[in-house]
C-alpha cells in the first residue's frame, strides 16, 4: 500500500471516530496511531492534513455532498460512507494538486476496504459530480 493511501486510510479512521464519538481531533488521530503503523513523519503529515482540512470545512463539505446526492442528507449516509465522501470532497476542493482520478480512485478503494461494494457505487456517482465544482488550479 502506498503512503497516500495509508494517509488516507488513516484520516477516514480519525474522522469515524471524530464523527461517531464527538472525541476531539487530535484525540482520535492519536487513538488511529496507537492502533496503525503511522509510517513515516509526510504520511501523518498528509493524514493529519486531510483530518484538519475537513472538519474545518465540515459545513461547506456537508452542503456539497447534500446538493449533489439527490434525496440523501449526509445523515441518513452510513457513517464510513459519509466520511470517505468529505474526505475525498475536501481533497477536490481543497487540493489541487492532486488529480480528480486519484482522488475519486482511492475513495472507491477504501470504500471497497472499510464499507460495501454499493457504497462503492453510490460514493463514485457521487463524486463523479463534484468533481466539476472543484476549482481550477491556482483559483
């Protein structure tokens, strides 16, 4: 498994436990950590990055996946399902320089690790819209 991918495996499980339990951020990340092999210092970098840049963008975040997945509040979503999608929301928003393939890619992925295979479907269709809010390079 690649580092990315360990960090954002890493995120989504800080952000369940941030979401599920209302246990603070840096305490989840440091449940996450005693749990997982944290690899080096840039994946929890990245990790913790992901982590941050979506709980403070939550409401924003939430606003978005609710206007795109027709008929579905982000709470009525399973709680796995809803934190893959604002992380990988944030990543579109919020990292350009990531490409929207690997971010939609790695989302399916870890849904396809962590939730089902419809979860799958649901989160691509999903993504697959928000991918044209997301702002170009340098915007």
């Amino acid at each position: 498994m690649g580092r990315r991918r360990q960090a954002r495996e890493i995120a989504l499980q800080a952000l369940y436990i941030i979401d599920t339990s209302n246990t603070p951020e840096a305490e989840a990340f440091a449940i996450v950590n005693r749990r997982e092999d944290p690899g080096d210092e840039s994946t929890l970098a990245f990790a913790r990055e992901l982590v941050s840049g979506t709980t403070a963008g939550l409401v924003e975040i939430d606003r978005e996946i609710e206007k795109t997945a027709e008929n579905w509040t982000v709470a009525r979503m399973a709680a796995v399902d809803r934190n893959i999608l604002r992380m990988a929301a944030f990543e579109l928003m919020h990292r350009t320089d990531t490409p929207v393939n690997v971010v939609i890619d790695e989302a399916i992925e870890i849904a396809r690790k962590f939730s089902t295979e419809e979860a799958t479907r649901f989160i691509n269709g999903i993504l697959d819209k928000l991918k044209d809010k997301r702002p170009k390079r340098g915007e």
